[in-house]
C-alpha cells in the first residue's frame, strides 16, 4: 500500500489526486528524506535572507 500525501493541504491519502484540491499527490514513503529536504530549505531560506 502507498501512503500518498497532498502537497498543498499537506493531508495523506491512499488516492492518487487529492480528495479536498483534486491536486496530484506525491507518495509520503520517503519521510526522512523529504525532512530532511525540508531542514535544508529552511536552511538556504536563512541564508537568503
Ligand atoms: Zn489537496
């Protein structure tokens, strides 16, 4: 089973296109990597500024 998750409501879902924006949703399986990919926005945000 793939966990799928909206990336703009940031809901999880078992649907390919999300139930509430009828958006595409990208599969939720790599959860450490996509947090990780998240520190490092937040980082070069930082920087950025
Ligand atoms: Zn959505």
């Amino acid at each position: 089973m793939l966990l799928m998750k909206c990336p703009k409501c940031k809901i999880y879902t078992l649907n390919k296109k999300c139930p509430v924006c009828k958006m595409k949703t990208i599969s939720a399986h790599p959860l450490k990597f996509s947090l990780e990919k998240e520190k490092k926005y937040g980082k070069y945000r930082r920087m950025a500024k």
